[in-house]
C-alpha cells in the first residue's frame, strides 16, 4: 500500500511503474475515488457539525416552538447524512479496490522489462565436470532408496513425494545448517504459524487484491471452520502460507518499536504450501517444483532510508550467497526486472544453483526490499529520533529452501558409483560422509 498524498503528486511516475510492471491500474480512476471519497467525507463532516451546532441551540432555546423548528432542522440534516453514508461506503469500496494495486516505483538500477530481462550481476563457480553422464535427482532419488515419487502422489496427489531414510538426514541437515547461519548472522529464529488469517497474506502482498482470489492466489485456503475461545464457529478465513515471510512480518504488525532497535533481524523454519495454479504443466517430474516443502526464510525490519535498507538487502543476499559456496553449489544472482516483480516490490534478486543433473539453473532464493509498502498494510511502526512516528522499512529473502538445495546437492556431489558425497558444512548436521 502507497499513501495516497504521495501517489497523488507522483502519477506520473506510477503510471509508468504500472506499466513496466504490467499491472492493470488505471490511476486516473483511482485519483477521481479519492477525490469522490474526500468530497463526500467533506460534507458529512460539514453537515455533522450543523447538527452539532443545532444540538446546542436546542438546549439554549426559550421556548417550546422555538425547539420543535431546530429539532426539525436536525432531522433534516440527520436525513442527509444518513443518505450520505452509502455514498461513502461504495467510493471508499471503489477506493480501496484501485488502492491495493498501486505499485511501489521500483529502484532507478531495476532492469526494465519481463523475466527475459532479469540481469545477472554476480557468477560464483563453474558448472562440475563429470567423467560419466551426470544423472538427475530423479534417478539418484529412487536408486539410493531416498525419494518416492509414486507413493507420494498415490498418498498426496499430484505432485506429492516422499524423502525417506538418508535423504530425511539430508534435507534436515539442510536445514539445521541454514539456521545456525543465520543465528551466527544475526538472526533471532522462530518456527512460525504455517495456518494464519488472512490480513497476515494481504499485508505482506501474497493476495494480488484486496482478498483471496482462488483463481490467481497459489494459496491454499483451508475448508475446515474451527472455533474460537467461546466456542462459537469462527468466521476468520485461514490460509496455509507459502513462505515464512507472512507470519514473520505479522509479529510485528500493529506494532511501534523504537529506531535505537532497528533493524530487528529474524528468521523463520516452516512447512510452505504452494497450490503451484500458475505453473500448470511446467516441471511435473521430481522435486523441482511441488506443493509442500521446507525452507529458513529472513526478515528485516529496517527504518525508512533507502541506501540502508539497499545495504541491509545486499547483506542478506550475501549470506545466502555464502552459504551456497560453503555448500560448493555454482550459482549466479540476478537482478530481476520490472515486469517479473509483483507491485509492492521495489528492488529484488534471485539466486540461482547450477543442476548438472537436470542441465538448468534453479531459483534457490530470492531477496526483496518492499520500503514501507507492506508496513503500511501491516501497520508496523518506529519512532525515529524527533519522536515521529514513521512506517519501517521491510525486507525479506530465502535463507535456503530444502527441495531445490537438497536436489543440487544430489546432482552436484554425485559419484560414478552411484553415491553421493554429503558436503563438508553439512557432515555435522547428516551424521555421515556419503549417502548410499
């Protein structure tokens, strides 16, 4: 969310940043609500210090007939209002509707342009070499007895999966690695709510509107009604998330912290739940691209200056960055463009790991700076040093996600017997050198 004294004296450059990032927003119709929606709060306000006014000459008048024509005047003006305050209701309705689609304008390095323009700034490594045809994770999976596709689509549907014996040891090591990382960095860890309500995905930008949209939203929306203290049926919407980035963010909503504590740094371990509605038909073998999966995911409240928030964000990159070099995984970081943001975002990058197996890169994190566009929606605060009160900053990256590390993992430290090595960082947290 953008405040709209600053959308109104920066149309210009929003209709462009609408535009590169190709969502639909008309910004003249959302300027005409705003107006509407301030020319109708005008009134009644007006019109409610009338009957205010009114209400003291009723008490000052002298006589009886005296009163019954002020009394008169009231109900008038009570009428008005009451007429009014539909009218209001719909123009705030229409405002919020075109409110939530403006976008953040994103930062003046951001490539212009679709995913075929995301730029690569940063290359670490070089693709391995093998004296044998490398395999993919696929054929390792079900050779070193570690994955079962086929039991886990017969249990879980499509897309579902099992990782068993040593690759549970694995993936956990995983894991376990990345969040000592980030408690050696800096980071307070949590295990956050997976099951949240609703307002937790719409401040931090996962609804594309207002609310859950099934047919653009890859969130699961859970059918079960639970009950509240009392009992009673609650009436809450609850979702699966997708990330911890949803449940981190809104710990702190509602919230008013000091500048002296910024920035706070956190992080989270959880389940994600992705309906994956976009991806029909892409990646349907493997563990690549699937409906459930572990990931550390890291959150940053910063206070409102962009060349720190740039700064905290190129430090969280960076630990991701170590961490796939201590792992020994080649990957390269993009810069992503305009048109492959989402509207809150202001400056992103991706990393990406090299898969020998599979002959691609695979995204493996992603680093967003939102400025205050999600602390708006979250209402999440700080006192700066004049004693104002300012929206933070907030910011979020992927620490490591278990499939897509665990398969580079597999692909990158394959041997021509048929094992696979476990890489030295992780030989603590597994519990043995090579897996098979």
């Amino acid at each position: 969310m953008l405040d709209i004294k600053f959308i109104r004296e920066h149309a210009d450059e929003l209709k462009i940043a609408a535009k590169n990032k190709h969502i639909n927003l008309d910004l003249d119709a959302l300027l005409a609500a705003d107006e509407a929606r301030r020319e109708l709060i005008k009134k009644i306000e007006e019109l409610r210090e009338q009957r205010n006014k009114l209400n003291d000459e009723v008490t000052r008048a002298e006589d009886k007939g005296e009163r019954e024509e002020i009394l008169k005047k009231g109900k008038g003006i009570k009428g008005e209002i009451t007429k009014l305050e539909p009218e209001l209701a719909e123009a705030e309705r229409q405002f919020n509707e075109l409110m939530v689609l403006a976008p953040t304008i994103p930062s003046p390095d951001s490539p212009i342009g679709g995913e075929e323009n995301n730029k690569e700034i940063f290359h670490w490594g070089e693709p391995k070499t093998f004296a044998f045809k490398p395999k993919d994770h696929i054929e390792l999976g079900r050779a070193l007895d570690i994955l079962d596709f086929e039991k886990g689509t017969k249990v879980g549907g499509f897309r579902g999966y099992y990782i068993k014996n040593d690759g549970v040891l694995l993936a956990m090591g995983i894991m376990l690695y990345a969040l000592h990382k980030m408690v050696e960095k800096g980071y307070r860890p949590m295990i956050p709510p997976t099951l949240v309500k609703g307002f937790a995905l719409f401040g931090s930008g996962y609804f594309k509107g207002s609310e859950y949209n099934p047919e653009v939203d890859e969130i699961y929306q859970i059918a079960t009604r639970d009950k509240e203290s009392t009992g009673e049926p609650s009436h809450e919407q609850k979702f699966l998330v997708g990330t911890a980035e949803p449940s981190l963010l809104a710990y702190f909503s509602d919230e008013t912290v000091k500048q002296e504590e910024l920035p706070i740094r956190v992080c989270g371990y959880s389940q994600c739940y992705r309906s994956e509605i976009g991806s029909y038909g892409k990646d349907v073998k493997g563990l690549y691209r699937v409906h459930e999966f572990m990931k550390v995911e890291q959150v940053v409240v910063a206070e409102a200056d962009i060349e720190k928030a740039n700064k905290i964000q190129d430090e969280m990159t960076g630990i991701s960055g170590e961490m796939h070099e201590e792992l020994g995984l080649p990957y390269r970081r993009l810069q992503i463009a305009t048109g492959d943001m989402s509207a809150g975002k202001y400056r992103a990058f991706d990393l990406e790991a090299w898969l020998p197996g599979m002959q691609r890169w695979a995204e493996t994190g992603s680093a967003s700076n939102f400025l205050d566009w999600q602390a708006r929606r979250l209402n999440v605060k700080y006192v700066d040093a004049n004693g104002e009160k300012k929206f933070a900053y907030l910011l979020n990256n992927t620490a490591l996600p278990s499939p897509r590390i665990f398969i580079a993992i597999l692909e990158n430290y394959q041997r021509e017997d048929g094992k696979v090595e476990v890489p030295k960082v992780l030989v603590k947290y597994v519990g043995k050198e090579v897996i098979g």
